[in-house]
C-alpha cells in the first residue's frame, strides 16, 4: 500500500513509518508532498501527519505515532513507551520541554531528536532518511521489549561482578529478547 505524509520527515513522521513498516503494513511505499501542497497528495494513498487525515499531525490527541498505535489496535507495551519519547520529542520541539535529570524516557526523546535533525541534514532524502532510521526504532523498540520483559518476569541482568565485562549482561538481555 502507498502511504503519504509531508516532505521533510522528522521525529514523529519517521517513528509513524517505522510503525507503520514493522506493525502494519511490511510492504509500505511512502511519498512526500511539500507543505502546502497536501491537497495535491495521491488519492489512493494513506495521508498520515496531514491536516484532516484520519491519522493526522501531533495535536490535542497525540502524535501521528500514538494514533496510529491506537487506530490498529498495536497493544505492545514497549510501543507505548516508544509512543511516550515521541511525545516528549514533540512536546520539545513545540513547547519547549526540557526533561528533568530523573526523565529518562526525555532525555532518550532528546536524543532521538538529535539523530532526526541529524538525519535532516545528513541525507536530505525523505526515503533514505527513514530507510537509515528504522534500526534506531528497531534498536529502542528491542530495548523497551527487554525492559518491559524483565519488569514483568521480575528479572535482573548480571552486573560487570562477574568477571566476563559486559558479556554475561549483553547474553542474557539477548536471551531474554529472543524468548520474547
């Protein structure tokens, strides 16, 4: 299926085809229309982040990322913390949100948002851009599984004590992906 969003995808509109290529629709083609021009999109292609869309830009009732979550019906709670960064990603770039030291999931907005403006202006392609993003949300989406996985198996890692470095840890949060 076609997907169309708005020309220079950022934060929310590559985190939505990220969703959209993992969850949704593997086989997804994504157009770019310029600002402006959304009225000129392909009529047969799905409009998400365009005014008047059913999964339209970040607004009162969320981002283009969340809707799409909640209109699909994707109940995986590591996506509702990957739903949670975008929110905050976006809350910082139009209310200026500063996370707090204890913020984590803030501060890792922040940092996604680094990597998107970077992405911006690294490949100045929309589809490379999303091409060259999807193993960070793969990377957050793996991370989040494993946390949600261990909080509710009451699980630790093995710390550095061991004598083996980060390995016994990185093993044993790879088992626990691959059980998932």
């Amino acid at each position: 299926m076609q997907w169309v969003t708005r020309a220079y995808v950022h934060l929310d509109r590559v985190a939505s085809p990220w969703l959209i290529l993992r969850f949704i629709d593997p086989d997804a083609q994504f157009c770019f229309v310029p600002w402006g021009q959304e009225a000129d999109r392909p009529a047969d292609a799905i409009a998400f982040a365009i005014p008047g869309a059913d999964y339209g830009p970040h607004d009162a009732a969320g981002t283009t990322f969340a809707k799409l979550r909640r209109g699909y019906r994707l109940a995986d709670p590591a996506l509702a913390t990957m739903e949670a960064v975008v929110a905050a990603g976006v809350n910082h770039v139009l209310h200026g949100y500063q996370p707090g030291a204890d913020d984590r999931l803030g501060q890792i907005a922040i940092g996604l948002l680094a990597i998107a403006e970077g992405m911006l202006l690294a490949r100045r392609d929309d589809a490379l851009i999303i091409r060259d993003s999807l193993v960070f949300y793969d990377a957050l989406h793996a991370q989040f599984q494993v946390e949600h996985a261990m909080k509710a198996g009451g699980l630790q890692p093995p710390g550095h004590a061991d004598g083996r470095g980060p390995t016994s840890k990185v093993e044993f949060l790879r088992g626990v992906l691959d059980a998932l």
